[in-house]
C-alpha cells in the first residue's frame, strides 16, 4: 500500500494460511516483552513497538519475506504497520484483532506467566486517577479537572489511535519482563531458517 497511514490487514484463518503455505513467514509480536512472555504464538519474535523507530532502518534494510505483526488487539500491530509500510516494506501485515483474536479461533499459544495486557493497565490506571479525583474533589474541587485531563487524554488516544499512558507504562519493570534482545530479534528478521 502507498497511502501514508495505510496497514494492510488479515484475519486470523488468512494468517493461519499463509503461514502453513510459507514457512518462511515471519509473526513479529510489537507487546510489551511482559505481554509476550505471558502468551504468544509460537515461532514469533518480540520486537516491542517503542523499538520499531529505534531500528526501522534496519528491519526494513533486512527483513527477507512475509511479516506478520500481532498485538493483543491490533492498534499497536496497525501502528507499527503504518511506519514498516511508509519506509518502503510492502511485505508487512496486521493480523486483524491481534492476540485476543488468535486466541479466541483457537490458534497455537506458547504461555508463560499470566501478566495483564496493556490495555487492560490503561483501564485501571485511567479508571483509577478519575475515581480519586472525583473522591478528592469533594474536599479539592479543582481536582475535578484532572477527570477531565484523563477523559480528554483518552478521547484523543481514541481519535488518533495512540496512547501516552500506554506507551508511558510500557516503561514499568511489570511490562519489561524478561528482557527482550532486540538484536536476536532483528537477526531473525535476515535468517528465513531461524524462524521456525
């Protein structure tokens, strides 16, 4: 696709094809290494979004085939699509509702320790700030205002598809998990015979 912000996209059953038809297809997983130690699909790499700016040059320099990028609903795949597909690497594609659809057609999952999806941590942080503020409000009216900080924060993420407390959590020791070493990762992305 040429269009800028354009992501091209396959559902789960596409996925699962094009995978058995070429072995050689690549799932690169863009979670957190916390989310992904939790459950991912197996033979998958994690190369975390906020690495994708860091080493684009690299992963579009040496990716040798059809890539696959999976998140745990898609935003963050779609994203990351985004920018692979404007620096020149066509080959790049969303799976369509990311982990909780794989999980749901019932696709292979490798799991480790169960961890909460970032999603889910934006949820209760953001639900958190805003029943305080509230509470805090009956003594501090002006504490109010940081509800209404947190509800535009979030009205834009959902308008422009990003999220400043996600990507701001990502950076916690509970998302970090194992460490994830992008240079294997990357090196995966050159080597059609590692992937498997």
């Amino acid at each position: 696709m040429s269009a800028k912000n354009a992501s091209p996209a396959v559902d789960v059953a596409t996925a699962h094809a094009l995978i058995a038809n070429n072995p050689d297809t690549l799932i690169v997983d863009v979670r957190t290494p916390g989310e992904y130690d939790s459950a991912h699909v197996p033979g998958s790499i994690n190369l975390p979004l906020d690495q994708v700016d860091a080493h684009l040059g690299r992963i579009v320099d040496d990716a040798g085939g059809r890539m696959l990028l999976i998140c745990q609903s898609g935003a963050r795949a779609t994203q990351a699509c985004t920018k692979l597909v404007n620096a020149g690497l066509p080959a790049a594609t969303v799976v369509t509702g990311g982990m909780n659809a794989w999980i749901t057609a019932g696709g292979p999952v490798e799991r480790g320790r169960e961890r909460w999806s970032l999603e889910r941590q934006v949820r209760l942080v953001a639900g958190a700030i805003v029943l305080l503020s509230i509470v805090i409000s009956i003594w501090v009216p002006a504490a109010r205002f940081v509800a209404g900080f947190i509800g535009a924060g979030l009205t834009f993420a959902a308008l422009s598809n990003t999220c400043a407390m996600g990507m701001m959590l990502t950076k916690l020791p509970y998302n970090r998990g194992a460490a994830c070493d992008v240079d294997a990762s990357l090196a995966r992305l050159r080597a059609p015979g590692l992937r498997a």
